[in-house]
C-alpha cells in the first residue's frame, strides 16, 4: 500500500512537472527536461515493490472452530463445526494435541473413517488466476506409507503425495505446497479430498490463497509502466515535432 502512495506522489509531481514544462517550456532544454523528467518517473514505476496479496481464505489453518478437539475428533460430512468451512464429504479427523501443527496447534486429517473432505467458497473474478498455497503431511501412526490427496477449483483438480517414513507425531516433516487455478465463476470452493481407504491419511494445515492477476484490473506496476511508456511517447512527439 505504502509503494502505491509513493508511486501516487511521483506520478502527481510528474504531472506537475509535465504541466509547468508544457506551459512553460520552449527550445531544447524543455525536451531534454521532458526527457529527464520522462526517465525518472520510469525509473520511479520499475522499483515498485511488490504489495502482500490478501489471503481469500478465512481460518486457513483451522485454529478456530466451535468445538475443541483435544487430542483429536472426528467430524462428518456435512459438519460446519470448524469456522468457515464445511466437512464436504466422508469423515476428516480435527486434529488438536495428536500431532504438532504446522501452524499453530490444530490441523487436519483428511481421512477419518476413510476418505473425506473439506471446502470453502470465497468471491472470485472469473478469468482471474489464484495460488492455492497449503502445508502438507501424512498421519505417521499407520498405513499406508505414501499418503494421497486432491485439491479442486474452478473445475480442476491436482493430486500431491506425502511419504511418512521416518516421520512421527512430534516431527511430521510439514512441506509447503501450492497449486495454481484460474477461476470460472464469480465464486469458487476450493476443496480438498483425501485419497484411499485407509483412516490415516494426508495432513492439511495452513491454507491460503491469493490472487494472482486479474484480467479487468491492471496490477499498478504494470498499469504505471504503461503510463511511462505514455510519457516517453510524449516525449518522443516533442521531438519529432521539434
Ligand atoms: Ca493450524
């Protein structure tokens, strides 16, 4: 937000600038001043700094819920126990002392009594791209070793894989995965499901997911870049005319 104001201020002195050269200004020096001013404001749109994307996703790593789960409970379809999400399919494990968390002191167990699953519908821009970003381990307390899950938005899905070996309820060996999904309505739930029949399966903590374009909206490094090459063609026309 802070690079935006800054970018803001630039691009209202270079306005001010413009103005008082175009008013003002008369022979080469005011072209080689355009020039000047013309540089600046590019260099100025170039060194934007990238600002935070919101996360979409509401209690993404599942740390509030109506109900405690101690070491661990389970929760069925279709459960809303866990705050802004819902238990969509078969039987998940709320997971609270049982293992340590990724991220805080609760996390989930895709399988319950076999697979389930577990999803949440945010606003989305149809066109638009979003990174789904989670963190990822497998139940280390039973088979099989190769722990599978899908993750599904806007109609399309990824599987992802997490191996136990050698891990254990105090070292569950969280990796951070993300998958990326273009959104096709203007609200989109996203999913995740645990694979096979067994009631240990993948582990899921700390969820999010952010925007990454969006085909209506230019980004303002990209939209200010553009108004630089505006100006630099500005520029170019004083001359050509000179
Ligand atoms: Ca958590």
């Amino acid at each position: 937000m802070l690079s935006i104001i800054f970018l803001r201020m630039e691009f209202s002195k270079m306005t001010q600038r413009l103005a008082k050269l175009m008013i003002f200004g008369g022979g080469k020096h005011s072209l080689l001043k355009l020039s000047i001013a013309s540089s600046v404001f590019a260099v100025s749109a170039l060194i934007v700094t990238p600002v935070q994307a919101a996360n979409l996703i509401q209690n993404g790593s599942f740390e509030t819920a109506t109900v405690n789960p101690g070491s661990f409970l389970q929760l069925d379809a279709v459960s809303t126990a866990i705050t802004g999400w819902t238990v969509s399919q078969g039987t998940i494990d709320y997971i609270g002392t049982f293992w340590q968390a990724s991220e805080g002191a609760r996390s989930l167990d895709l399988q319950g009594l076999a697979s389930g699953g577990i999803q949440q519908t945010f606003n989305t821009t149809i066109g638009a791209t979003y990174r789904v970003t989670f963190d990822l381990a497998g139940n280390p307390t039973g088979n099989p070793t190769i722990k599978e899950m899908r993750v599904s938005a806007g109609g399309n899905s990824a599987d992802f894989s997490f191996d136990i070996t050698g891990k254990s309820p105090s070292n569950m060996g969280w990796v951070s995965k993300s998958w990326d999904f273009t959104a096709n309505s203007i609200t989109t739930t996203l999913e995740f499901t645990g694979l096979g029949n067994s009631t240990t399966g993948a582990a899921l903590d700390n969820v999010s997911v952010i925007a990454l374009s969006s085909p209506s909206i230019p980004e303002p490094s990209s939209m200010l870049g553009l108004l630089g090459l505006g100006v630099l063609g500005i520029g170019s026309a004083f001359k050509r005319q000179s």
